[in-house]
C-alpha cells in the first residue's frame, strides 16, 4: 500500500473527533488575535523544526520528544479562536489536516516509516504557508520556505556548464534571502544568528559572478556548498 494511503488509514479513526473539535474553534476572534495566533503556531514550530532535523539526521528517539512538545504546543494552537483574517473553509481544512497529522506521525514512526513522518512534517509547513498567503499575512517562515524553494533550483545547477542560468538563480535566491531580511521583526533582524546566516549567504552570492565569468565549477561547487549550508541553517532556526 502507498504511504500516503496507510498514513490516510492510520488518521481515519481520529478524524471524526478532530473535525468536531476544530468547527468548535471555528468561530472568528478579534482582528489583532493574528499576533497572538501566529505566536502560539511559532511556539509549536519550533518543536517541529527540530523533530524535523532530528528524523532527518536519523534520531528517531529525540525525533519523538520534541513530537510530543509539538503535539502539546499545537493543542494551545488549536484552542484559540479563529482569527478573523483566514477564511473558514481553508482555515478549518487546514487545522484539521494537521491535527490528523500531529496524531498520526508518532504511528507512522512506530511502524518504521521516519521517511513519511519527514515528508508529513513538511507537508504541515506547506499547509501553514498555503493558509497564511491566502489571507495575505505575511511572516517569515513562509519567506523562508521560498528561500529554501530558490535553494533548491540554484544547487541543481551545480557541475551544469549554463552560465546565464546559474547567474539567473543567484538573484533570485539573493532577492529572496533580501525579502527575508526585510521581512524579520526587528529583534530577530538584529540577532547575531539571523545577520550570520542572512549576511554569509549574501557574501557567497557575491562571488558567484566570478565563477560564472570564468567558467569556474570547482567555485561554483564550493559556494553551493557554503549557501546549502546557510540554507539549512536558515530553515532549521526560522522555517
């Protein structure tokens, strides 16, 4: 059976519930409840970036605590209100995708799959970003899912000899990690961390024209390698 379909099978006795649950939640709040909902969906995400990077790496243990943080956390996301920015079809689609998903990961890792816990967990971070860009509220995380999506094409570009296609690639992940940049509060701009990763990556962008003018791929290699790495960094701490 595909993944998809036993993970959907595994979900199919919660859902009832959960659905029941989440039209309760359903009702709109007040407009400046946004602040303190995408709050509380920071709080849990923060638990599930880490779950993520640890299932990754291959820890199936510690992948399991910050699980259960992120299942606690996600149930304070789901007891507030709706806020009223979010339309309430996508809205309750989306809680209840991921609620079922919250239960179910812990399942799908006790059956030895962590490989459709990883693609699950990322599936939440896609449905969060759908939801939010729908209403046009705009936060980092989502800015930085679009860094990660302009990463991915310019190190596919990697040992490729199209020269206007790598120098294409790097403005585009240069003018994403730039909205990012502007996009952070400013506490979080002004963290050593965020300027580290923000700041690298830009000065390894800054060398790519010389590879591309010289037709240099050991260069190009070694940058993509150094902005993979910032990538990953990036999303880890702020995705």
């Amino acid at each position: 059976m595909l993944p998809h379909m036993w993970l959907s099978a595994l979900a199919c006795q919660w859902r009832g519930a959960l659905c029941a649950l989440l039209i309760a939640f359903a009702t709109p709040a007040a407009a400046d409840d946004l602040a303190d909902f995408n709050a509380a969906v920071e709080a849990a995400m923060s638990h599930h970036r880490v779950a993520l990077g640890y299932l990754r790496t291959g820890n199936v243990d510690l992948a399991t605590v910050e699980l259960e943080y992120f299942r606690d956390a996600w149930r304070k996301v789901t007891a507030r209100p709706r806020p009223a920015a979010f339309d309430t079809a996508l809205y309750t689609e989306t809680m209840l995708d991921i609620s079922t998903r919250v239960v179910t990961i812990t399942l799908v890792l006790n059956l030895g799959r962590p490989d459709v816990a990883i693609e699950s967990l990322s599936a939440i971070r896609t449905s969060l970003s759908r939801l939010r860009r729908a209403a046009g509220v705009t936060v980092l995380a989502d800015c930085v899912l679009d860094a990660d999506i302009a990463m991915d094409a310019l190190f596919a570009l990697d040992g490729q000899t199209d020269w206007d296609s790598v120098s294409a690639g790097a403005e585009s992940y240069r003018g994403t990690l730039q909205r990012c940049d502007g996009n952070a509060s400013p506490d979080i701009r002004n963290q050593a961390e965020f300027r580290r990763l923000i700041d690298g990556a830009l000065a390894s962008l800054a060398q790519i024209p010389k590879a591309a003018e010289t037709h240099d791929g050991d260069l190009l290699h070694r940058l993509l390698i150094e902005l993979r790495a910032f990538d990953n960094l990036l999303a880890f701490r702020y995705g």
